[in-house]
C-alpha cells in the first residue's frame, strides 16, 4: 500500500480533519503527524490539551494506521524518515503564512517523485463553533496564566512585545512572519507602564492608578490568548503590593515585573540624570516575600528587576541583589541597561549563570538594540522584551499624517500610507 501522510497539530478532531482522513485512505495507508508542543506554538497556538491526549485522540481514529511526532513545521525529517508518498493537507496552506510550509512539502516531495494533495477547507458552522469555543478556552485565566512558564521551557527565547490596547494586542496574537522558509511569531505581551500612560496622554510617574492599569489588561484579555506580563513599576507599598499580585493571578496573568526602586517613579532610561531611589535590599526581599505569600497557584510569577546598572552602582551590587532576590522567592530576575553597547548586559548574564543555572533571566535590548535574540540565549537569556517599539512606530506615524491633512486640506495625500479599514477589521474576530 502507499503511504500517506498528514499532521494536525490541534486540541480536538472536527468534522474537517474526519474528512482529510477519508480522503487520504483513498489513496493508501494512513500515517498521522502530531506536531509536538515546541513546534506548535512556533507558528500555531499554544495547545490547550496536553501531548499525550493530543496523541491518544488520533490514535483512536478509524482509518489512521500509524501516528508519529512532528518536531519542526517542516516536513524535511517527516519526509526523509517515512518517505510517503503522498502529503494530504487543507487547503489553508495554500496561502498565507502557511504557503511556506507547502512549498517546503512541494520541493521535497518533487525529489522522492510524491505528490502533495490539497482539500478543500471544511468550514461548517460547527467547525467554526469549535475553533470559537477552543480560542476562548485559551482565554481563560487558568490556562493563559501557566503559559508563559510553559512558554520558558518550550522556547529558546520567549519573544515579548508591548501591548497597550485591544488592538495592539490583536496585532501581537495575529502578526506570524515567513522568513528564509521559517515562520514565526510573538510568545507573549508586556504590559507596559510606559505606553499604557502615554496612550493615556499621562506622564509615566505611576500616575495611572492600577485600576486604570487592570482595565488595559482586560481590554487585551478580551481579544487575545497570548500570556501577559506586566510592568509593575516599584510595585508600592508592601500593603498594596499584595494586592495587584492576588488581583493580577486571578485575572489570568502571567507575570508582575517589579523594579527596586522606591519614592517618585521616573523612567530608567533617564538614569542618573534624574534623582531616582533603589530599595535596600532588605525592604525588596520583605515585598517579594509578601507577593508570593498571597500567592494561589504556581503558576503566577513574580520577577525582580534591578536598576543598579541603570543607576551607575556596580555589577557587584547588581549580582548581589539578584541572588538575594532569588533567595526571597523571585521567580525570575530582570537586568536593565541604557547603554548601546550591550556588553554589562551579557558580563551579567554571565556571571549569574555562573553561580544559577535555571532562574530566568530577562531582558529589554531598547539601547542595546542590536544584539539578536538567539546572542542573548547563548548568554543564558530566557525572555526578551521588546517594551515600547509599538507606541513609538505608531506617534510618528499619526503625527505626520495629521498635519499633511492640515497641509493639504484633504486626505488624499496620506491614504498610501493607511490600511484599508476593511483590513483593519478583518483583525477583529466575531463570535
């Protein structure tokens, strides 16, 4: 018999996988490929089920004569090691992002003399009912909130950028890109208390309260799946600190960021040019300590950030503030820099690892913007934040289209440079 070959890479099995089944016994043997979690959430979206109940659902299929593990969402390995001789997929792949995943198919199967089969996409109302319902359940604030967890473990690099509104989340849990016969895409979004001000037209001197703040975080939540992490600012008093760690946990956050700084927050960037505190360590450990004791799961995460590179006090007094922070609870430790050069970053990150093999460590390359993602993992870097880039492409943007309306007194001029409306829509998704 010939061999045919297809892979899901889904929670649960709908009428429209039943029918790729069908078709592909058609034509010989069935061997399903389920994509393994590490390369699902590269291109796809984080499984709500886990691997072996992934597996255990399609090994129970009628027609399936063989299941094996997809490791990458190409198919060089799958091909070479099963040499099928036919590859059935939707039609879905045609285009889009997915189009580099069947031209990788097509190449390949062009060498062994195989032919690559495309069916019509099933897009029934109940199939539809299923996707709405899964993508919801993803939503959900027990299983966004273990993700990012999940997330280190999975990824080299958890790739993190800025949100600060509906959507700009819609464009972080949307944006996947081809690159070189790749595809990838963002891992999880930061809150930031930067940009959340500035939409707000408010200086960033924690002068947005956190109901305000939480309000953002909702308004994300709403429209995404993607695990969140939130800038903390100095986190505030002991007495409130708790407070926005048990209110975050139970809305389904990942993560809280918190600086040790106290008194009148400033922006780090400013750095000694401004007066800015750092918390003893005593009094930062004594917040850390707190935050995790109101703590309800283990899935929540509190990490510490430390602003003595920022504030010109030494890598000595930098590590020693880590692996104090580590030992109060901290579940992850962030080192902040506004140099260019990125060389006391990785001297850190270094030395760290020296002495702590696992806790995460993360980083926000804005001044140091260019080491790549996989320098910094060489380096022992688990999580990069890209903290403000969409806030700062979309001011200069609107600015120069208002005032070339002002200047021509009509919006012809600026139109090539606007999305249709209608694309902008199609982002947001109807229930």
């Amino acid at each position: 018999m010939a061999k045919v070959y297809t892979c899901f890479c889904t929670d649960y099995i709908h009428e429209g996988h039943l029918n790729i089944i069908r078709e592909a016994k058609k034509y010989g043997d069935v061997i399903v490929g389920i994509l393994s979690d590490k390369a699902m959430i590269k291109f796809n979206k984080f499984p709500t089920a886990n691997f072996s109940e992934r597996v255990a659902i399609v090994k129970n299929l009628k027609d399936v004569s063989d299941v094996v593990i997809q490791d990458d969402v190409m198919y060089d390995k799958i091909v070479e090691n099963i040499k099928p001789d036919y590859v059935i997929h939707g039609d879905n792949w045609c285009s889009g992002p997915m189009k580099a995943i069947r031209d990788n198919v097509v190449a390949l199967m062009e060498k062994t003399g195989g032919k690559v089969i495309d069916v019509p996409y099933t897009k029934s109302e109940q199939v539809q009912l299923l996707d709405a319902k899964n993508e919801l359940k993803r939503s959900m604030p027990e299983y966004r909130r273990k993700m990012l967890k999940e997330l280190i473990n999975l990824r080299d690099v958890v790739k993190t950028i800025e949100v600060h509104s509906g959507l700009t989340g819609l464009i972080a849990e949307k944006t996947i890109v081809e690159n070189n016969g790749e595809l990838d895409q963002f891992d999880a979004m930061w809150i930031s208390s930067l940009c959340d001000s500035t939409a707000k037209g408010k200086p960033d001197i924690e002068l947005v309260d956190m109901t305000s703040r939480f309000r953002t975080i909702s308004d994300v939540m709403e429209v995404t799946t993607k695990p969140i992490i939130f800038d903390g600012d100095t986190g505030g008093l002991i007495e409130h600190f708790v407070y926005t760690v048990r209110t975050l946990e139970r809305m389904g956050v990942s993560a809280i960021i918190v600086e040790d700084k106290i008194g009148l927050k400033k922006n780090s960037l400013f750095g000694t040019e401004v007066k800015q505190t750092q918390d003893t360590i005593e009094h930062f450990c004594e917040k850390i300590k707190a935050g995790k004791k109101v703590q309800l799961t283990d899935d929540f995460m509190i990490i510490a950030r430390i602003e003595s590179l920022i504030l010109e006090q030494g890598m000595e007094d930098a590590l020693t503030r880590a692996h104090a922070f580590v030992q109060a609870g901290a579940d992850g430790i962030m080192i902040h820099s506004r140099k260019k050069d990125p060389a006391e970053i990785l001297e850190f990150c270094d030395k760290f690892r020296e002495v702590n093999k696992s806790t995460p460590i993360v980083v926000v390359p804005s001044s140091f913007n260019t080491i790549t993602e996989a320098e910094l993992a060489e380096h022992g870097v688990n999580i990069v934040i890209y903290a403000n880039q969409l806030t700062r492409a979309a001011f200069p943007a609107m600015e120069q289209v208002a005032k070339d309306i002002l200047k021509y007194h009509r919006a012809k001029e600026v139109d090539d440079r606007l999305m249709p409306i209608k694309q902008i829509i199609s982002l947001i998704d109807e229930l």
